[in-house]
C-alpha cells in the first residue's frame, strides 16, 4: 500500500546479517499457480472494472482469481502489461471519491532515503465524503539525509499541470515526471531546495495478486494494487539546497487506486516491506469492514533478489495468515489507545513453510491523524457518524525483521530491517489502554 499518505521514508540499514546458507533456489510456484511475466503495450481494454461483464463466479471482498474475475477486469491471468502500471481511474477522475497513486521509495548505501509519490488526489482515499474541494493532485517528494534531517514536503496542483498515459507509466505532474515500462522507471524533478533524477531497475518480476482487485461485496466499489517493482537497484542524483550528489542503492515502486474511500470498506491494514540477506519480503494484511463479511485480505511475497526468483507470492487465506501481538502505548498523546508493534506472516502449502516478523522499533516515520485540519465538512461528519468511526490514523515506524524459509527450493533463516505501517479506520480494533507493554 506505501505511498498513500505523505511522509518521510526511514529505510536505512536494509542489508541484513546472520542468513544462513540456502540450497541452490528452484523457485516455488505462487498461489494458485500463478506467475507474473512482463509484457509489451497491449490496448488497454477494460481498464476501468466492468460490472456487466459476463460469467458468474466472481470473487468479492478478495483478490480475484477466477476467470470471470478476470474478464471482469480485462486482465490476463499470469501476465502483467504496461497499461496496468497506465493511469487506471482516468475515465473516472471527475468522481471526488476516485484516487489514484504512483510511489516509489529508494535506500542508499549512504544512508541517504527519499520518498517519491505522485498522487491524484489530496487525501489518497483516506477520509469519507471528500468533495469537489479535495479533488486536486499533490505531490509528495521527501529525503531525509543519513543523519535523518529530513527535506522537500507536499504540494498541490491545478489540473492543467497534471497528465497521465492510460496504456503505461507516464505520469507528469508540475515539475514531476514518473515514468517505466515495468522493468525500468525514472522519476525525475525539482520543486524548491529538493530535486531528484533517480532510475530504477527491477530485479525481479512484477507481482499481482491474482487480479490485483478487491471488489467490495456485490457493488462495483474496488481497490487496486499493483507492485510493479518489488525490488530493484536505484541510481542517479539528489539535489538538496542546490548541492546534487551521486545516489546508489535499493528501490521499489507500487500502484494504487480505487473508486470509493477506504472508510467505506476497510476497517484497517497492516502493511511492511522489508530485506533479510538477498530476499526482498512483502507483507500485507487487510481487514474489510462488517458489512462485507469482516474478511481479511493478506498478500505475503518473498522474492530472492540474487538470482530473481520468487519463492513465495500467496493471497489466499487457506496458505497465509498475518496475526498482530505486542501491544505498546502509542508515542503520540493525541493517540487515545495502545497499538500492536509486532505482525508476523506465516505461509503454510503442504510441506512448504515460511514465516516473517516485523518488529516496531522506538522510529517512528510518520503519524498522521486525518480529519482534525480543517474540521471535517457536515457530509463527512455524517458519513464518519453513520460508519461508526470516531478516529481516522495512519503511522509508520521503521522495524527489525526475522525470516524463516523452510521450502523444498531453499533453506534460510536471519534478521534485517524494514518499515510497518497501520492504517486505522476507526480505532474499534486497536487495543485498549493498558500503560504498559504486554503481550496478548
């Protein structure tokens, strides 16, 4: 999910230490078979979800998989194109609750981090009932240097300064210019003091889980993910304050839309990106509201960047589970309830296993806590009553991780580094006050 709010990245540190010797990488296959294989520009036909397609079975309240999943969404099953990565909601970005992104963040071997994010709108889904007023893309260009001072922020812009191509990556946005076919991106600009001219190029293949869409219920509101870099190496410069200097490092770049607010279906998520030795893992935890069935929603991906092979790529609830513990009192006072610190992933297929744990640290990235500035608008104070949600957060901390492979292509086990966020839509299922730490 990176990217949907503002904020400065704390990716540091990402090489790991203690991995212990693997066996020679088979590759294992990923849910339900499926791999995913870039292709050339093909007519980007239903890109926009179509509900009157035809064929039954179609999947709700999860990623679909099913072939009238498929034909719903004009995808072909086991291959990513260039248009998937294109400008998705363009045939409907008069809709106030219509949003879009493109992130992307990149670690130096300085310690140097910068956060790239061109967005279509200036709440990024988050709250409910937006509005005319909040239909407006926004950039959100940071780096922090190693001693973590960090620079750049947000801007917002007229439409006029906005373009995006609908059959592939190409997003241009006042100064700004983000732009790949899949396996090479560029994002490039300079607003102020910061300025960055960064290329990024995959080590591995662009993962999506099964359609990349969840469609909420039988209604024809959805989400979409696509993680078209899950990892890859970065180079070029970064300006700050009119002094350019070399970056090398680790990148990564995903794509998200929607046609409906989160607070609408989600009632929260947990999302961490982390390294462990040569492998790049992903984990990913969604939970959907009552009204479509209190369903969960995980993605567990864990790719060897060494040899470009993916070892895991699951999203099915039957193989991956994501259990949240640890809970600790939130460091920020507005925050009226303790958090949970820890989430680990475990995948389970036949003899395969795989677990990960992402561990906050006292880093705290961001916090934000939407709707206090300004006062939220008489629509969204309704809507936010009659959801039953008192308290809209976002926070991201920087985290220790631990991984254990034990597949039949690999064998390995260590530590490393990475990030956590949560997004809460409503604090109903974030622990209560307790004081103190404890473990449920």
């Amino acid at each position: 999910m990176c990217g949907a709010p503002s904020r400065r990245a704390f990716l540091r540190g990402s090489a790991a230490a203690g991995v212990a010797t693997a066996l020679p990488v088979l590759g294992v296959s990923a849910c339900a078979g499926e791999t995913e294989t870039e292709a050339a520009p093909a007519s980007p036909v239903p890109v926009t979800p179509n509900a009157s397609a035809p064929g039954g079975g179609r999947t709700a309240n999860g990623y679909g998989h099913t072939a009238a999943d498929y034909t719903r969404t004009g995808l072909t099953p086991g291959t990513v194109q260039q248009w998937e990565d294109g400008f998705r909601t363009a045939g409907q970005n008069d809709d106030p609750d219509v949003f879009e992104w493109w992130y992307s963040d990149f670690t130096g071997d300085d310690g140097t981090v910068v956060s790239f994010t061109l967005s279509t709108r200036l709440d990024d889904g988050f709250v409910p009932e937006p509005g005319e007023a909040r239909r407006r893309p926004k950039s959100a260009v940071l780096v922090t240097d190693p001693d973590g001072t960090g620079h750049g922020g947000v801007q917002d812009y007229d439409w006029a300064e906005f373009s995006g191509s609908t059959d592939r990556c190409d997003v241009r946005l006042g100064p700004y210019t983000f732009t790949g076919d899949l396996k090479t991106y560029r994002m490039k600009g300079q607003s102020g003091d910061v300025g960055v001219d960064l290329t990024l190029t995959s080590l591995v293949r662009p993962f999506r889980p099964g359609t990349g869409v969840i469609y909420f219920g039988d209604t024809d509101h959805h989400f979409g993910w696509l993680c078209a870099v899950p990892s890859g190496t970065a180079t070029g410069t970064v300006t700050v304050r009119g002094k350019q200097r070399a970056f090398t490092g680790h990148g990564y770049h995903d794509h998200n839309w929607g046609n409906r607010p989160f607070p609408y279906g989600v009632a929260h998520w947990r999302w961490g990106r982390g390294s462990v030795g040569p492998y790049a893992v992903i984990g990913a935890d969604l939970h959907l509201r009552e009204e479509y069935g209190s369903a969960t929603v995980p993605v567990f991906l864990v790719d060897d960047t060494k040899n470009g092979e993916r070892l895991v790529g699951a999203y099915d609830t039957r193989t991956v589970t994501a259990t949240e513990s640890a809970p600790v009192p939130y460091d920020d006072p507005a925050y009226p309830r303790d958090y949970y610190s820890k989430v680990h992933w475990a995948y389970r297929d036949g003899a395969d296993r795989a677990d990960f744990t992402f561990t906050d640290t006292d880093r705290r990235i961001v916090s934000r806590q939407y709707l206090t500035d300004p006062t939220p608008t008489q629509a969204q104070r309704s809507a936010l009553d009659e959801l039953g949600i008192d308290e809209i957060w976002y926070t991201r901390y920087a985290t220790d991780n631990d991984l254990t492979l034990a597949l039949s292509s690999v064998r390995a086990s260590g530590s490393g580094t990475g990030t956590l966020e949560a997004a809460q839509f409503g604090l109903g299922d974030a622990p209560p006050r307790t004081g103190g730490s404890a473990s449920p």
